[in-house]
C-alpha cells in the first residue's frame, strides 16, 4: 500500500448525501476479477449520458455536462468534498478502487458509512471527517475559487485552507500509523501468529463443533 | 457486570487487543462468493500465502448466475455473458485449489445467495463471528452471530490469518413490542425502523432487535429484520438466541450432532443481553403501529405506509435533504403528495437475500393463490433463495400458484436485486421489490424501485398498483 504522509491537491465538490457505491461503480463493473482499470467507470451514470459496460472506451462516451465533476476546472482533482454518509450501501471495495483510479487519494466529509470507510484505509485512501459548518465553508470557497487546492497534513492532522486556516481532524492512532507508514494489515497481523494458533486451539476445545 | 449480546460476541473473539482498542477478532465462518473474491485469492497467491482454515470457507456463485435456461450438461457454458462466466469459473478454480468445507457452485442442487444457503445448512451457528465480502451478511446475526461484511482486502485479510484488525463499535438496542397486525411483516419492521432512524442511524453502531414482536417473528422474519441493519447504516445486526434458532437448525447439514449439539445449546442458551446491560442508544417502536410500507424514493429511508402519500419536499426545511428529495423524485417520476396506491407499476421482484426464503414465497403465493397478474404489469419474477428453497416451495405447490397467476418460477441467485445477470429494470420501468436496495440504476440503468414485503409485491402484481395487502385478508 502507498503511504500517505502530505498531498497538496486540487478539490472538486460532490455536493449531495448519501452517495452509495452503486452509484460510486455501477454493479456492471464488478464483474472484472481485477483491480485496477475501474477509473473510467468512477461514478459511470451520472458521468456519461449512455450506458456503460464492461470494455467500452469512455474517451469515445458522451459526457453528462451536468456533472460536476466533468467540469474541466475538476480535471485532476485529488481530494474530493463530500457530504453526509458517502459511500452507504454495498461492502464493493472496488468503490475506493475506482476513486484511487480516478485521481483521488483523499475525500472531506461528515460521514461515511462503516464498511466504505474501512475499505479506503486498506488502499491508502484517507477519508477525514469535518463537521458540518467547516464543510459549508470549503464547498463555499471551492465554487468560489477556481483551482482551489487543500493541503492535508496526516502527521499533523490537519487541513490547511488556501487562506491559512487549519482545521484538526481526528483519525484512529492505529490507522494513522499505518497509512503513514504504507503498512500491510495482513503482515502486521501475521506477528501474532502464534497468538492466533492459541487462540484457535483452545476454542478447538471449548466449542469443538465449530471445527467439525 | 451485565453484558450485551454483543459485548459477549466480541468478548470471546478478541485474539490481541492494541492500546487504542484495535483489536484482532478471529473469525469462526468465512462465506465467499464470485464477485468480492477473486482480487483476494489472486493477493494470497501473490504473497506467496495459504488460507489460515479451509474448514471455515462455504462458498457459492450467486451474483452473477442467471436465473432461466439452465443446461447441467453445458455447465458454467450456460452463462452468456464471457465475463460473468469468467467470474463464476475463477471462483471455481480458486475453491478448487485452496479448498473449503462446503462448496456448492453453479448449478448445485444446494446453490444459491451466500446469506440464505449460510443458515439452511447450519453453517451459520449462534456464537459465530461470520463475514462475507458482502454487505448483507448482517442477516447471520438472526442467529446470534456476530457477522458483518468486508471488503476484498479484509477478504485477504481473513483467508491468509483468519482474523481481522477492528475496533468494537457503539451498542444500539432496537425494541418492537406488542403484536403485528395482520399482512404486517418483518420486511415492514425494518423498513419502519429504516425510516426513523435514517440509513445513517446505526453508522458506528452494531444493533440488537429485540421486543416481544422480534421474538414472535420466525428465523426467516429474524434473518430480513437482520439483513437490512445494513441499510440503517449498521454493519451488524443481531437477536438473541431462543428456541426458535435452536428448533430451526437442528439436524441441518453443518449443524452439530449428538454430545455437540447438547453442548452447543447449552452454550447458545446464553447468547443473550443480561438484565440491566447498558447499550449507548435505544429506539423503541410499537408493533401496533407498524403498517405495510412502500418506499418512494432513492434511499431506504424515505419510506411510508401504503396507506400514506408521496412526501412534498416543500415541507423539509434542511436544504441538503431537500434538495435530496427533489432529486429522488425526479428520478422516481413521481410527484409530491401523490396516495401511494395511485403508483402504478411495471415489474415485480419477489426474491433476494431479504425476501426469498420459504415462508416469503408462501406470504407471496397466499395473495397470488386464484388471481391473475394485472394486464397492465409486464412481468413478475419470482425467484427462491437457493436450490432448496425452490425445492420446498414446488413439494408444496407454490410454483403452480405462481405460474397459473402469470408470474414466472425461476432458479435461485441474487437476480434482480442487483441485476449483475440479464434479470433487471428497462430505463423508466417502475418496480415493486421484495429486496434491499431502491439507489439509483441498482435494479438496472434509470430502473425505479419500491421496496415492499412478499405479500404486498403479490398484490401490487395482481392490482397493477401498490395495495394495502390487508384487503386481501
């Protein structure tokens, strides 16, 4: 996994709640057995004015003017502001894969739902919680100022505005250290192997039809 | 000091505890399926890992299976689509070479969704931490399991050390007490509850349903009160342990036998919350008050009776959600205000891992049982959880039911809740749907779906419009 320490990063605004994973990559997509290449397919209804499948190439698409991150002021985005319980509905990690794909390695918001949230740490996506009011602020500065970038700051946990303001965020200890340092949960969790074999072991005893 | 169900759950799985509560969590039930997987056995392979447990994997193909014109002869050949047959036979070659305690693939009398054939072959047993790269496995709760879904890293995570890395959540305690009317059922519990609490309101929670009018409902009825704590926002939901778990899953395939099935009774007796147990939120309805619901919108929280009409924005003062509302009904192509029994509609769904079970299709089959599908519905799918589902409703009849009421008997998989196979929505077709989900495009591009119990999709299919189903009673 990549580690996130600072990105300086170009902001584009989604300015809706409850944006679900059926809408961040449409079930259609789900069929790859891949991980990567999800990107052009990033948020595909509300993106294009066809219908997409698998293998078409989206340069060649009909682009939904109305969508706001089809703006050319968004091009190259990397922080996407977001508002409440932003990515609800399906466990698909293939949403935070596509959203890596699409440029973003960062998103600002009031809420996510559980399991899109702990899918984003696992792909070195760092999903920050505001409250309501910094929020209305940065969507209100970011339609104002065209090339309106944040500077997010993990060891400092911080993001700083364009007019140098720093608002804190909270994030897990553990997290944290992780994303900074790129760690592999899976090797992480190996050094308590022996641990889990215990474990095991005596729950092979006590419940032994559970391993039947 | 008293616990919850869920505090006990956690309690007896925490293998490592970090000093800020990240704790490790072993996992006892690992169920797989076609399309969250295939990313996670290529990253064990590529590390050079082995699966932690094989005896914990049950797997299947559900998603991606089509329900009509199977052919055992012609095998995963009888999926049209390359790439969906790409997934269901790189599931096959992964099973095959990693392993699993139970296997039923495509076509497999025992097929079918992860979250229906899990408990009807007790692999699913209270006590249990249960996970699936799928976000409805909430429903495994029903039987007093801790169960909840991950993502494909996590799926890698639980293959290569049969842990996860986690924090505890917040306790949410839900109570429904008294007794259901008639033609209420637990797809309007929850779909109540949804709509008071929001599809955030269990966000960081785990949630116990509990409540005289839970403990009343059967394990089918517990299983879709569970299955739908998702669409509150919890990944876990749960309800005790009584005789109702114990009676439905005894001598099923998995389920323990002799000395062990005495034990583990007398284990699962006490999965239960203690008197007096604290949890940091409860929300408390009454049953009486419960009617059948219709949804009207794009998210499962915006919701109401039959008997009630499309909401007027107007009347939100938060702009956010009312701009939210506006949206849901320009793309629903409803108008604010509209009675609910004046919605028209296109196409029905009877099936899902929320409404496919047994007892779903006799709630559907009462109401279709000697009428016919209104001229005006262009078809009516209905589609049982697994192969034994379908088994037990043609012993008793249902599929005749079903077929002489012009609804079509298909085979089992996830279908039209998702439409990852050819069953889904034409753009601007309007749907009555037994399942979890009314997003935008879930039931296929510009599709608009209402999600309701069995019996009131049966009588949306007979009536051509949404129908309190108590007029049938």
């Amino acid at each position: 996994m990549q580690a996130f320490t600072l990105l300086d990063g170009l902001v584009a605004p989604l300015d809706r709640s409850n944006v679900d994973t059926d809408a961040i990559i449409p079930k259609q997509f789900l069929k790859s057995i891949k991980r990567s290449g999800f990107g052009p397919n990033c948020f595909d209804e509300w993106r294009y004015l066809d219908h997409g499948e698998p293998g078409m190439d989206c340069s060649q698409r009909p682009k939904n003017p109305d969508f706001v991150l089809n703006q050319p002021r968004y091009a190259g985005a990397e922080i996407l502001l977001v508002r409440a319980n932003f990515g609800c509905g399906s466990s698909r990690e293939h949403a935070p894969w596509a959203l890596l794909d699409m440029g973003f390695k960062a998103i600002l918001g009031e809420s996510y739902a559980d399991i899109f949230f702990n899918n984003c740490f696992k792909n070195g996506i760092l999903p920050i919680v505001l409250p309501k009011a910094e929020l209305d602020e940065l969507f209100a500065q970011v339609d104002a100022a065209p090339g309106y970038k944040l500077v997010i700051d993990l060891a400092a946990q911080t993001v700083t505005r364009p007019d140098g303001k720093a608002i804190p965020f909270p994030i897990d200890p553990f997290r944290k250290e992780c994303l900074l340092n790129g760690w592999d949960d899976i090797g992480l969790t190996l050094r308590h192997a022996d641990e889990i074999s215990a474990f095991e072991a005596k729950r092979r005893v006590e419940q032994p039809w559970l391993f039947a | 000091m008293a616990q919850t169900l869920y505090d006990k759950l956690w309690n007896s799985h925490v293998v490592h505890q970090e000093a800020d509560g990240t704790a490790i969590l072993y996992i006892d039930r690992h169920l797989v399926h076609e399309v969250t997987s295939p990313q996670a056995f290529e990253g064990l392979k590529l590390a050079g890992r082995k699966p932690w447990r094989i005896s914990s994997i049950v797997a299947t193909a559900d998603h991606n299976t089509p329900t009509e014109g199977w052919d055992a002869a012609r095998g995963t050949a009888t999926i049209a689509d390359p790439i969906s047959r790409q997934q269901v036979e790189t599931l096959d070659a992964n099973i095959k070479a990693v392993g699993a305690l139970a296997y039923f693939p495509f076509m497999n009398e025992r097929q079918g969704i992860v979250h229906v054939i899990g408990p009807e072959n007790g692999a699913t047993l209270p006590g249990m931490t249960v996970v699936c790269g799928d976000s409805h496995t909430s429903t495994h709760g029903a039987f007093a399991a801790l169960s909840f879904g991950i993502g494909t890293s996590e799926v890698e995570h639980v293959l290569a050390t049969q842990t996860l890395l986690m924090k505890k959540s917040k306790s949410m305690l839900i109570t429904v007490e008294g007794t259901l009317g008639a033609g209420v059922t637990a797809k309007d519990i929850v779909l109540a509850i949804i709509g008071k609490i929001g599809t955030a309101g269990g966000t960081g929670y785990a949630i116990e349903f509990a409540g005289s009018a839970i403990r009343g409902l059967t394990m089918e009825g517990r299983m879709t009160v569970c299955n739908m704590a998702i669409e509150a926002g919890a990944r876990a939901g749960m309800v005790a342990a009584d005789d109702t778990t114990c009676a439905y899953l005894k001598d099923r395939m998995l389920s323990p036998k002799a000395a062990d099935w005495d034990a583990a009774v007398a284990y699962w007796k006490t999965l239960h919350s203690d008197e007096g147990a604290q949890f940091d939120r409860v929300v408390e309805l009454r049953a009486e008050d419960i009617q059948p619901q219709v949804t009207w919108g794009t998210s499962p929280e915006m919701v109401v009776a039959v008997t009630g009409r499309v909401p007027d924005p107007a009347a939100e003062s938060d702009a956010t959600r009312r701009s939210g509302m506006e949206r849901a009904l320009q793309y629903m192509g409803l108008t604010a205000n509209t009675p609910i029994s004046e919605i028209p509609v296109d196409v029905v769904f009877i099936g899902s891992c929320t409404n496919s079970r047994i007892e779903d299709l006799r709630a559907a089959a009462a109401v279709a049982k000697g009428r016919r599908k209104a001229d005006s519905v262009k078809r009516v799918l209905v589609v049982p959880g697994s192969g034994l589902v379908k088994r037990q409703a043609e012993a008793e009849g249902l599929d005749k039911i079903f077929q002489a009421a012009g609804f079509e008997w298909r085979e089992p998989g996830c279908s039209m809740c998702l439409a990852m196979n050819a069953d889904r929505l034409e753009p601007g077709e309007r749907c009555a749907s037994t399942s979890n989900r009314n997003f935008e495009g879930r039931q296929g591009p510009n599709g608009r779906t209402h999600l309701v119990s069995p019996a009131m999709a049966a009588a949306a299919a007979v009536t051509g419009h949404f129908t309190d189903v108590r007029q049938f009673s």
